[in-house]
C-alpha cells in the first residue's frame, strides 16, 4: 500500500513540472512573423528585370492594439543615426496578412555622390492594403548594397520594436551574411533597418 501510494505521489510531482514547464514568457509573444517572398515561382525571374531589390514577412498578431507602424532607421557601424515613421496602419481584432517592401536605385545628379533610393513599403491583408514611398539618400555611391532577411520564424511582444527586413551597404564590397537578421546588420558599414511596432495610438507621435 505505501508503495503504491509513494508512486501515486510521484506521478503527480511529475505532472505539476510538466505543467510548469509549459508556462513560460513565451506566452506574453502575441506576435508571430514568418519569412515570405514577393517574388514566387515564375515570377521570381522578374524582379532582377525591373531593378528592385525586395523583402516580404508573414505577420500574425493577435493582440487589442489598434495600429501597426513602420519606420526605418540608418545604423552607421550598428549605432543609430536616423529613424523615420513611414507607415501606419489601422488594424482591428488583431492582424494576419503580409508586410512587404521593395527598393529601386534612383539616380540624381543633384544629389551627387549621393544616390537616392526610392522604398515602397506595404501591409497587405484580406480586405486591401495601406502603401507609401518613402526616398532614402545616405547610402553613399560608392557602396555596394545587398537586403538581408529573416530565415526562420520569430515570435514577439506587441510591445517590442521588431525588426523585420534590412538592407546592408558595404565601402569596401565586402559584406557578411549571418543567419541573425540583427547581428548582419549591426556588423555592416552601413545599414537601413526596418521595424514594425504596434501602438494603441498613433495622434501626437
């Protein structure tokens, strides 16, 4: 009998950690991005053809905030010099669509030796999409530029500032891929990084 009892106190000591254990802060992570593609299939043989350089996430939100906000910002050698809000959108009952972007080299003889680039950024969900364009000209012209992506899936807080696409500029020509989005960004010369965040409100920002 006491044995049978002591393996019955076991079996629950073993049944509360497991409870525990799936208690964890990753329940507080109400943001789920997935790495996407513009360009798919067939398409995909387009996009060096039309001078774009492109980016695309998967967002699932399932939080109370009502907007979701863009921006960009210059890191110089991972420290920021810059930031810019260049979309905000509206949002209800949570968020499950696409946050896309595109990047085409403008040149502008004024503007020498700078070149200017022209960022289209997108939320797309089932009922329609919000846009905007924003021009970016502190990448130098001498710097040669690649984008830099997520490569597995990511979950977050609402309350975090998200990095979600970016693209590297190298003096040199040289540039260094790492699997972490953040850690090949800060590693480059020259960086436009940009984030998502959610806000309750967006008047007098």
């Amino acid at each position: 009998m006491k044995k049978i009892i002591f393996i019955l106190v076991i079996i629950i000591l073993l049944i509360g950690c497991t409870n525990e254990q799936k208690i964890s802060p990753s329940e507080d992570n109400n943001v789920i991005i997935s790495p996407s593609e513009l360009f798919v299939g067939d398409t995909k043989k387009l996009e060096p053809h039309m001078d774009l350089t492109t980016g695309s996430v998967k967002v699932n939100y399932s939080g109370e905030k009502e907007f979701i906000r863009i921006k960009y910002e210059i890191w110089e050698n991972g420290e920021s010099t810059k930031e810019n809000i260049i979309l905000s959108s509206m949002i209800k009952n949570g968020f499950n669509g696409e946050i896309s972007f595109s990047i085409k080299k403008l040149i502008n003889d004024e503007l020498e030796p700078m070149e200017l680039f022209k960022l289209k950024s997108v939320v797309s969900k089932d009922n329609g999409y919000s846009a905007s364009t924003t021009y970016i000209d502190e990448i130098p012209l001498e710097y040669s530029y690649g984008p830099t992506q997520l490569e597995e899936e990511i979950k977050a807080n609402e309350d975090e500032e998200i990095i979600i696409w970016g693209v590297i500029a190298s003096k040199n020509g040289n540039s260094a891929y790492y699997n972490d989005i953040n850690r090949t960004l800060v590693s480059a010369d020259l960086a436009l990084v940009l984030m998502m965040e959610f806000k309750d409100d967006i008047e007098n920002e």
